[in-house]
C-alpha cells in the first residue's frame, strides 16, 4: 500500500503567487515525522521541512509552511511569494520507525514538479 | 565547510562489472543511507548504517552491497547481479539513528550501464 501520495504530477504557478503542493500520508504509527525536500535539476535533495506527528503547531521556515491537518493525514506545502529559484521537483517523505533495529526510514512520494513562470 | 560528498559525479559502467560509489561526510554524523532513484519516481533505500562496523539491508539491497569501516564512509558497490544498475544513486547521512534527525543528501552519482 502506498504510505505517501503526491497527486499533483506538475503544477504551474505565476512568479510571486502563493503554491500549495499536496500531500497525504498512511500510517498506524502514532510516531512519526513528515518531511518535505526540494529536488533541483542538478540532482541534489534539499531539506525544506519537518512536521512531527505531536507538535502542536504548523511548521514555518522562511517562505515555507507546511499545513498539517492530522485527522485528515495531510501534510501540504505552503510556498509564499514564489520565485523563479522554486522550480525544481518537491517531495513528500515520511519517517518510519523500523522497530527491530531502532532505525528511521524515510519513505518517499512520487514527486511534484513545480514550474514558476516570470 | 561541512557536508557529503559523492563521486564521481557521472559514471558508465559495461554490463557484467561491478562498479563503488563513494560517500563521505564530514559533519560527525553515525547514520548514513544509500538511496536509489529511477526516473520520475521518489527514491527508494537500498542500505543504512546506523554506527561504524554495522549496516542493515532497505527495501532493494539485492544486488548492492556496503561496507562501514569508517565513521564518514559509507561506499556502495553496485554488483553484477544488480539487473537493471542504470539510476541515480544518493547518500544520506542524519546525527544518529533516531527518529527526530533530519537526513541531509549528497549531490548524487548517476549511474548508467551501456
């Protein structure tokens, strides 16, 4: 069963205009912790983001802001003001607890390419 | 300045060799991941390590193989048996194997078999 979905393949936003990339998450865990990463062209995976499952207020780092809804297991990124710079691929990842060795894993959605147009 | 660093960058490899991708962090870290990432799709784990001498197989280590002989190396071996190798391939590294710590990528290595 898929554990992150990201159901937004592309998007396409105005420069300067607010974006909202989805995400929806599934686990049994009562534990856990949502991350979102920037994917540029060049390849690298930039930390954005995180969310854990009992922290009481949405997260906010500069621009971003991530609009974490529990019950409905929702964890979206907010992108104020966005610029050109954000184009890039957007991922989802959710931190499993592996119980036997005590390690995390993240588990990845598919993705969202996000292009701002000038 | 700190951070993890991946080579070579770019690598081609004939079917049936076995090819190592480095990984090194300089930033004190004890866990450290591999990742797989096909075209299109998110990334998938292939090995961890949580603390020097110890690694543990993800979700596709068939075909892979690590070592950990060293605090800031973390070098992966893609063998023969790895059917289809062609991906980009990212190291990860976090503070320690608990839940809480972030995971940090390296630039990547894109593997390709001719």
């Amino acid at each position: 069963a898929q554990k992150i979905t990201q159901t937004q393949p592309g998007m396409f936003v105005q420069e300067k205009e607010a974006v909202t990339l989805d995400c929806t998450y599934d686990t049994s865990d009562p534990s856990y912790g949502l991350f979102w990463y920037k994917q540029p062209s060049s390849g690298e995976m930039i930390f954005l983001i995180y969310q854990g499952s009992y922290d009481q207020q949405n997260a906010t780092e500069g621009r971003y802001s991530l609009n974490f809804q529990k019950a409905r297991k929702s964890a979206n990124l907010v992108i104020s003001a966005s610029q050109l710079g954000d184009s890039a691929m957007y991922f989802c990842a959710m931190r499993e607890q592996v119980i036997i060795q005590g390690a995390q894993k993240l588990v990845f959605g598919q993705g969202t390419r996000l292009t701002i147009n000038p | 300045d700190g951070g993890i660093t991946q080579s070579p960058k770019y690598l081609f490899r004939k079917e049936g060799q076995n090819v190592t991708l480095s990984c090194e962090q300089n930033l004190n870290h004890d866990a450290m991941y591999w990742y797989r990432q096909d075209p299109g799709q998110g990334l998938r784990l292939i090995y961890y390590s949580q603390i020097v001498n110890d690694f543990q197989k993800g979700d596709i280590a068939e075909g892979y193989s690590v070592s950990r002989e060293k605090k800031e190396s973390f070098p992966l071996t893609v063998t023969s048996a790895q059917k289809n190798p062609t991906a980009f391939y990212l190291c990860a590294s976090s503070i320690s194997r608990f839940s809480t710590d972030t995971q940090y990528f390296g630039p990547g290595t894109r593997l390709t078999v001719l």
